[in-house]
C-alpha cells in the first residue's frame, strides 16, 4: 500500500481492507507510537468537520508527525480564486501525505493526478468517504466477531450520503444481504444497485423502518444533510422521515449495533444513547486507530 491513494474504497482489494483492520486491532493496543516523526501530513478541509479531521489529527499526532493545512478554506488563498489543481501542487512541494476533504465530487481524483504526494480522501461531496467506510468495518468486526454473511440496513440519506455508498461496496466483499429504508426522493443510487446484482447479492428496499429490524445485525442510521439540497422544499419535507427510538429496539437481536457517521441532528433520539444497541460514539473513536493504519501503510512504515 505504499504510496497508494485512496480516493474510492475501490481503490483497495478485500485483503488490503483485512490488513488495514488488522492494524488498527494493533493500534488500539499501543496508540502511542512516534513512527511518523520526521513526516508532515497535510489536511486540506474546504468542507466543515468535525470528527475526521480531529481523529486524522490525532492519529498523526500520535504517532509523532507533524501537522499542517486548514479547515476553513475561506482563509486561504482559495477565497482568491486559486484552482484546486493550483493548490494541491503547491501543497504537495511541504507535506508527505495530503488528507483532502472537499464539496465536489470527484475532487480527490482530480487532486490525486496532480500530486506528487499521496492523496487520502476524507470526503469529496456525495460521492465517497472510503476512511470512514474502514473504520466502520473495523467497528463491524469488533461488534459482530465477523464481516461475513451480515444483515445491514441503511436508513435515511441513501442518494447523497457519501458512507453509505462506500460502506456498501467494500462489505458486498463479503456476502453481505443489505436493506435500504429511504423516503423515494432519498433512495439508493441504482449505480450501487446494479454493482449488487453484478455480485449476486440480496438487498431489499423500503420506506418501512421497523418492520424486518428484528434481522438486523448492523442498522446504519444516517442524516437528510441539508447541504446537499438545492431545493429547501424538498428538503423540509424529508428532514424528519425517520427518527430512531429507544423503543422501536425491542425484539432486535442482542448483538445488533446501531452505527451512525454523525454528527447527529434528530435521527436518533437522545433516549437511544444509553441502549446496549448504541455504538456510534465508540466507533468515532475508533476512527483514530484505523487512520493510523491507514496513514502508516501508505507512508510505508508497516
């Protein structure tokens, strides 16, 4: 993985994903490690966040590199005018990696035929988040002991939301029957699909969020993100499609987990937190340990 982008998270193999998680175990272990000193990571957030770019920090701080960029892109020379092509050139000329997380699609692969340095895609519009997709596999196998032969239902934003569509291709790897539970406007893109039915795997679509949750193993909630409308009419009307309750859990399997990329708005009510189901806040830390791994394997240093 030396040297590797990772802009899609096709643009891993299924045994590259396996080392990635087998890393983080190692990482959550020892986090403390200075294996990157003398390396200078970039990160370049033209989109607001929170979790990423903290964890990202974290990680390389961690690990002993050095920190550079920004994240408000409005006080960089981008505010006057500079291209993004212009930008990653320069900024490829002082780091090692840049960790890129930009509002257009397709942003990350224009950015990674222009540098000189690795690029690592921290979300470019609806497209892909493919870090956020390992860390919630790494969060899979640590909840479920597997990845394989999984019932996953993904609820909510399904068009525009950039997890669902990664985590989907990296776990139709391994056997996995998924749920789509959408308002029409938000279904699943039928690009994703149509790579289902190339795999000859199951999945089933609904606007029903409760009536086949007692099979769930992974239920992924997710957002209606209001920045990804141009319409404020289309979006008022589905904001509030599903909300999660406490309630709606009973007769769910012991070992199901509720996943959620976050930040949260009112999808997953505050009475959810203190179920045994309730996993999204574990799995946003362990985002730090698989950006280590993440970061450590494409620097070549494991």
């Amino acid at each position: 993985m030396k040297n590797k982008n990772l802009v899609s998270i096709t643009d891993f193999t299924k045994e590259e994903y396996l080392r990635i998680l087998e890393l983080a175990a190692e990482f959550e272990k020892n986090p403390r490690q200075e294996i990157l000193n003398g390396f200078v990571i970039s990160t370049l957030f033209f989109e607001p966040s929170t979790r990423t770019r903290l964890s990202f920090e974290t990680a390389i701080n961690g690990l002993g590199g050095r920190v550079i960029g920004f994240s408000d892109s409005g006080a960089t020379s981008a505010s006057k005018g500079e291209t993004l092509h212009d930008t990653i050139k320069m900024v490829s000329n002082y780091a090692d990696l840049i960790v890129m997380r930009h509002p257009l699609e397709g942003s990350a692969r224009l950015a990674s035929e222009v540098s000189s340095v690795p690029i690592v895609n921290a979300g470019d519009g609806a497209n892909q988040h493919p870090t956020q997709t390992l860390l919630d596999m790494y969060s899979i196998l640590k909840t479920q002991g597997t990845l394989k032969n999984l019932k996953i239902f993904m609820v909510g934003d399904l068009k525009y939301g950039r997890t669902v569509h990664s985590l989907l291709q990296a776990m139709s790897e391994f056997n996995t029957t998924f749920y789509f539970i959408s308002p029409d406007e938000l279904k699943m893109p039928a690009t994703y699909k149509l790579h289902l039915d190339k795999m000859g795997l199951e999945y089933y679509e609904g606007g029903d969020l409760t009536e086949f949750l007692h099979e769930a193993d992974i239920l992924y909630m997710t957002r209606v993100q209001q920045e990804r409308f141009t319409d404020p009419i289309e979006y008022e009307r589905v904001k509030n499609a599903y909300i999660l309750r406490n309630k709606m859990l009973e007769g769910t399997k012991d070992t199901m987990k509720i996943l959620h990329p976050l930040p949260r708005v009112n999808e997953i009510h505050t009475d959810v937190d203190a179920s045994p189901h309730a996993y999204y806040f574990n799995q946003a830390r362990n985002g730090v340990f698989v950006r280590m791994a993440i970061l450590s394997s494409i620097l070549g240093i494991k």
